[in-house]
C-alpha cells in the first residue's frame, strides 16, 4: 500500500545516504530506532529478517511523515514524489474520460494523505495542469459508508432504467409513430476522481452515477 512504498522509498534514500550517494538525512537515525539497530550498516540484516512482516515495514511510513514535519528535505521530498506520482496517475484517468473543461471534485483515501499538504500540493499542481476546474476535497464518508452508499445507488439506478425500459416498450406498443419521452434519456457521468494509492504507483478509480 501507500505506506509500504513511503517506508522502501526512504530505506532506499538512507542506503543511498549512507554510501555517499545521497545527503545525509534524519531518516538514518529514525530508521535505526524503528528497526532497532545500531548503525545503518545494520539496516539490512534488520529489514529481511524473516520476522519482519510488510506491515511492519509499512509501519515505518509513520515516522516518515514525522521527520517531514521536522523538516527533513529527504523526508519532504518523498512525501512530495508521492503526491507527483499520484497526480499523474490521476491525470491519465482525466485525459481517458476528457474531462479536462469540466469542474468536478477529487477525493482522496488512504494513509498517504496523513502527510497533508507535501503530498496534497504537488498532486493539486499536477491536476491543474489539465483540469484547471477540478478541486481537491476530503470525502464525506469513510469508504465503508461510501461503498454502501454506492451500492445502493447502483441498485436503484437499474431499477430505474427497468422501470423507464418497460415504460418506453409499453409506449412503443400503444403509439408506434409517437417518440418516446425516454428517447432521449441517458446516463450522466460521476462528477468526482476518487484517487487512491494502495500499490506501488498510485492507482485511480471512479465513482460510478
């Protein structure tokens, strides 16, 4: 998920640290506390032990957006990378629907987002570079809700079109040279981007109407 590529992103900048091809960074010091080491030298040993699960790994992820919050520049710009990477992700979904001239919401779910505006602000600057009208706003419901609620929609909106189809071919039958008051009847597109992040690129979907 989200915070499993947040954590290996910053395992990767420390080892790049450590060896001289990075800065130095507090993600070293943080990582050896997490993983319990002396030494970044150690790291490795730690992180492929057969006792340390993803979950732990991804736990990490958590101390990465504190040490952002510090002011760490190599924490900053993986939070930062992530909201890039997000928004281009988001992007191809809205070329794909052509949404580009169109103003609709863009939602966001995940664990990613605890980091706030370092993730937020480069996926809202890469969203604007083709949807000038879109916006970005917390969901209104957590995706338990959502997903019922969505559920539900689904369900009376087939029932709805049963109903409108059985009403178009009772029309058809009764007044063959007439139009039907439903010939003109379609389906309008969803006007929220719900961005998730759960692999190790960002992933996207779409509200259904």
């Amino acid at each position: 998920g989200s915070a499993s590529w947040i954590a290996r992103r910053a395992l990767q900048t420390v080892a790049q640290a450590r060896d001289g091809r990075g800065p130095e960074t507090a993600l070293t010091a943080t990582a050896c506390e997490y993983f319990q080491v002396a030494t970044a030298d150690d790291l490795s040993t730690a992180i492929y032990a057969p006792t340390v699960t993803n979950d732990r790994i991804a736990g990490f992820s958590k101390y990465v957006i504190e040490t952002a919050t510090a002011g760490d520049p190599a924490a900053i710009d993986i939070l930062r990378e992530a909201g890039r990477e997000l928004g281009k992700a988001a992007k191809t979904v809205i070329r794909k629907l052509k949404m580009e001239q169109e103003r609709f919401q863009v939602a966001f779910v995940g664990g990613v987002f605890a980091a706030g505006e370092f993730v937020i602000e480069p996926l809202r600057e890469e969203i604007a570079r083709v949807a000038k009208k879109a916006f970005i706003a917390a969901p209104r419901f957590s995706p338990t809700v959502a997903a019922g609620r969505l559920a539900q929609r689904h369900r009376s909106s087939r029932s709805r079109k049963q109903n409108q189809d059985e009403t178009k071919d009772a029309g058809r039958r009764n007044h063959p040279h007439e139009t039907s008051p439903f010939s003109n009847h379609r389906l309008t597109r969803s006007k929220l981007l719900l961005l998730e992040f759960p692999g190790d690129l960002p992933c996207q979907g779409i509200e259904p109407p």
